[in-house]
DNA sequence: GTCAAACTACGATGGTTCTCGTACAATGAA
DNA sequence: TTCATTGTACGAGAACCATCGTAGTTTGAC
C-alpha cells in the first residue's frame, strides 16, 4: 500500500543510449531467452511470461526475462497479476539496424537446418 | 619431434554443419573477442595473435582465441612461430547470411556512438 | 475476506568463464 | 647450439551464471 504515488510495480528499463550490443548478444547466447525472443518476433505484441511453455522452472524463467530487459531486448509492464513482454524493436532497429531480423532469420535457419 | 606423421599442430576446429548461432553469440558477447573480430574483419586477412593490442595478457588472449575458434568464428593455422587467425566468412555467411555484416555494422555504430 | 493465479525474492549449488602467473614447447635465425 | 619470438599448458582464484526450491507479494475474482 504506497500511499499515493504511482503504481509502485515498475521495473528498471535501460533508456535506448545505454543499450550495449555485447549485452544484447549475451542475451541472445542462451537457448531459453532466444526462443522467448523468437515467439514474441512472431507474435508481434506483448505476451505474459505465463504465456512460454519453457523447459525451466518459474523461478528460472523470472531470471531470463530479467536479463531480457536488462539488457535492452525486451520491456515489460505490468498488467493484473501478469507481467507482459514486448521486444523492443524500435529501439534495437535504431541503435543496431537489421541486427534482430538478422538474427531471427539466422535463428529459424538453424531451426530448419537441426530438424526443430 | 613427432616421427613420420603429419604436422602434429594442427588445432581442432567445427566443421560447418557444427556451428551453433548460440555459440557464435556468446563468442562475439565479450568486448575483447568482439574487438578483435573486428579487426579481422577490417583486415580481411589473416592476422597473427602477436598484431592485436589486448588489454589482456598472453594467456587470456590464447583463451579468447580459441573461444572464438570452438564456436566456428575464425579458422587457426600455424606458419612458423605464428598462429594466424582469419574470419570464416564463407561458413557464416553460408549459415547465418547477413548475420556477420550486420553484427560488424552494429559494433562499428556503437563504437562511433560511445566515442571509439 | 478468501482464494487462486502470476510472478518475485532469496539463498544455495554446481558449472562455466575470465583472468592471471609461471613454466614450457615449437620455430626460425644467428 | 644458442637464442629470441610466439604461443601453450596448467593451475588457481574470483566472478559470473543457470538452475532450483521455498516462501512471499500482488492482483483480481468470488
């Protein structure tokens, strides 16, 4: 109960100029948080965290989706008790132009390419 | 001294169909190895581990060397005392098209970004 | 108020990585 | 053979990371 202000749910989003591409890749160097990247390109919107059937555990996704958004891949709000996930694609188009269809496209090869 | 046989150093390396996009994007996700991708790239040749500037020692640039090697982003001979590096550009390229030329676009914009 | 759903915080654990220093191996030149 | 150059192997330390389980918070519905 925070008197006031603002919803206090508010999550640490690096602003565009502090977005490192050493960090987005990182990001993407993990087979979960790729395939969490790849269903919210094909998807297009904002999706809950509830939404990805992952190998992992709650906890365990929680810990990706972070590293997602701290660095720069992906924002998140909240919304009810879910927590909505959109790629930041105006941002990683400006800063890194045609990187992330690059890399979706490089990802679904390699999906073709090892049979799914 | 090895006998008869071959030249006993030859260094391991992927073959084409080995090359995991994860991989590639966890080799370029360190600021050392991102660095010296680009210079290969710049150069277009083949470069010895003597020509880089690392802020690292022997060892660690080795190390790096052969991260960069394992996950199929350069090819390693030796000539002489030297150990030359050059890109793979024709397996990349082959696998992930376009994906090197943008990620070396992308380092250069934020190199010019951040002020070399 | 009660309850279920969605997600988080915390601590722990086991693995990987980056880094180094020292000692060593391979090569080519003097 | 001796030597300098170039890079490696090995061991170690510190940091990081992916994973989990448990306990907790926030929200909306009943």
């Amino acid at each position: 109960m925070t008197s006031a202000a603002a919803p206090s749910r508010e999550l640490p989003h690096p602003v565009r100029a502090e977005i490192r591409l050493e960090d987005v890749l990182h990001a993407l160097s993990d087979p979960v948080r790729l395939r969490i990247v790849c269903e919210l390109a094909s998807d297009g919107g904002e999706l809950a965290c509830s939404h990805f059937d992952l190998p992992v555990t709650k906890s365990t996704t929680t810990h990706h989706f972070r590293v997602l958004r701290e660095s720069g891949v992906v924002r998140q709000v909240y919304r009810g008790t879910a927590k909505l996930s959109a790629l930041r694609r105006e941002a990683l188009d400006d800063l890194f132009p045609g990187l992330l269809d690059t890399l979706l496209d490089a990802a679904d090869r390699q999906a073709l390419r090892l049979g799914d």
